[in-house]
C-alpha cells in the first residue's frame, strides 16, 4: 500500500480511533522490528512540540471560488483530460488533489459565504457526476479518485444547500440535481434518492420536494436549461428514466411522511418500469421491505395477482413467509 493511500484510509477516523489503530498496529510488529531506535523515533513523534500541526492558512473564499470556477470550465472543455497548451500534463495528472482541495474548503465555507459554497459544491458534484458518462478525467471513478463515495458528497452538497432554508427554488434544484445525475460504478440511484431525503430534515422540506417530484417534467426542463456547464441530454429515453426516479423518489417521501397509501397509489399510477411484474418486485423488494409495511407488502401483493401478475419464484416465497408471520386476528 502506498502512503498515500493509507493516509486516505485513516481520514474517515477520529482521534481516539486512530490512537487504537496505532497500538493495534505496533502489536502487529515482529518482535525483531522493535528495536531501541524504532521505539526512541516513536518517542520523538510523541513530544508535545511535534504533535501540533501547523495552523492552516485562511482562504480568502472570493480566490476559492474563483479557482473553483476555473477548475469548473477548464473540465468542461476536457482540458484535464485530452493533451493541451492551457493545463500542463504535470497539473493534469494531478486532479484529482487539486479537485478534493476545493471540495474541503468549500464544505468548510461558513457565514456568508454558505449559499455560494452550497452552489458551487452542487456544481462540482456535477462536474464528477458527468465524468460517470463521460471522459473528461483520466478515470473510470471520479468519485473516488477524489475521495468521496457519490451518495456522500451528493449529501455534504444538498444538507449545505438546504440548512439555509428550504425554498421551492432550492427544493426544485436539490432534486433535479439528484434525479438527473449520472452514477459511477460503485452507486446505486437509490442511494442517492437516501441522500437527498436524508438532507430534508423536516416534513415541510419533504412536501416541498415531493411537489417538484409531482411536476418532475417541467421542473427537469427549467433545471436543463439552466445549466450552463456539463448540460444534459434532452431525448426521450433519459427523461423517461428521470420520471421514474421522479415517481420513485415521491413514494420514498410520502413513506417518509408516514402517507404510504398516498405514495404507493402515485407508483401504481405513474411508474412505467419494465413490465407489470418487474413493477410490482421493484415496489415490493425496494419500498415496501420495512418490516412496518408488511401489511401493505401483503396487500400489493395480493392485488397485484388478483389483476392476473405472475411473481417470480423469490416473491412468492417471500409472501408465504409474510402470511405465515402475521399475528392471527384476535
């Protein structure tokens, strides 16, 4: 293992966990490894003077986001990716550093510089998501070339973007930009769906969304049109994707609201899918698998085959085992 990389797998720790880590790690030593001039470095790592890490230099925020938006319009063009005179291949080699250094001082923007940080955070999580789709990095993964899982950054951008208030304006670019992203390998959509209900702290926040996921289209069109760098695509297959995050994701807030009967009456409504079957596994596997809902698991079920749906073999077992788990009525 490089050092590099071990330094970015103890990023994630606190104190108090990296002080076990170190013990546990110099138990694992050989005894021949532990030598008087091993244990007189260690020594000298732990005096006072040595523990204190330098006092990190102030950010002037305006020359943070300046550099952000250079960065911003310089991958737009695929200058970090593709030989050219603007960005030396010795600075191209090494975006990935200069992305994750932007994203820490934008996450730790304060005062009045959060609304600005939550719109560029929300930018650059554009940025990586379109490299998912497209080249613009040398990378396979942006998201963890930078040091972050996708659903997480997408939360750190949304929870910056919404903790000053919750309009229908941020509302309406919280989930268009959650609806439309592109994931990276790693990333499933519905997790990033958790993240965005994860950051509406409270039922009027999720009322809000949940009304731009009600008018998705036309809320997709203002979002697209908006978007200056990395823009979306406009066909009929991509937009008949994001309308069934859209209805998703309202089931997801209602069930979060405690309105099941709401949210699964707007699925059965609206969700397209693949075909009658693959709609009823999805709800059922994916909405309604809280241990809470199994009355409503048991009813959709049943429903549904009353209408003449086949379920697959796993399904059905599942609902066996449901039935057989209910508490008999008194």
């Amino acid at each position: 293992m490089r050092i590099d990389e071990f330094r970015e797998l103890l990023r994630h720790y606190d104190a108090d966990r990296l002080r076990e880590i170190a013990a546990e790690l110099y138990k694992a030593l050989p005894k021949d490894k532990k030598t008087p001039e091993l244990d007189k470095t260690l020594r000298a790592f732990t005096k006072g003077s040595k523990l204190v890490a330098p006092r990190a230099a102030v950010v002037d925020f305006d020359e943070l986001a300046a550099q952000v938006e250079e960065f911003l319009e310089n991958a737009n063009e695929g200058l970090y990716f593709q030989p050219n005179r603007v960005i030396p291949k010795a600075r191209r080699t090494k975006w990935r550093f200069e992305a994750r250094r932007l994203i820490k001082g934008l996450i730790a923007a304060r005062g009045e510089d959060s609304e600005a940080a939550a719109q560029l955070l929300l930018q650059v999580y554009n940025m990586l998501s379109h490299a998912c789709a497209v080249y613009i990095f040398p990378t396979d993964s942006p998201f963890s070339a930078v040091g972050y899982r996708q659903s997480e950054l997408l939360g750190l951008a949304l929870e910056k973007l919404l903790s000053l208030g919750v309009t229908p304006e941020s509302a309406e670019l919280a989930v268009c930009t959650t609806l439309a992203s592109y994931e990276d390998r790693e990333t499933w959509h519905l997790s990033l769906l958790d993240s965005l209900v994860g950051a509406l702290k409270t039922n009027p926040a999720k009322e809000a969304a949940r009304e731009v996921a009600k008018g998705f289209p036309q809320a997709y069109e203002r979002y697209r049109q908006s978007r200056r760098l990395f823009r979306l695509a406009n066909d009929g297959w991509t937009l008949k994707g994001n309308r069934d995050r859209a209805v998703e994701l309202y089931l997801m807030l209602s069930l979060a609201l405690s309105e099941p009967d709401q949210g699964i009456a707007y699925y059965r409504r609206h969700y397209k899918g693949p075909h009658a079957e693959g709609k009823l596994y999805i709800l059922l596997s994916h909405f309604l698998n809280d241990p809470d809902l199994s009355d409503y698991w048991i009813r959709e079920y049943e429903s549904a085959v009353a209408a003449g749906t086949k379920p697959r073999d796993s399904i059905r077992q599942e609902y066996a085992a449901r039935l057989s788990a209910r508490p008999n009525p008194a």
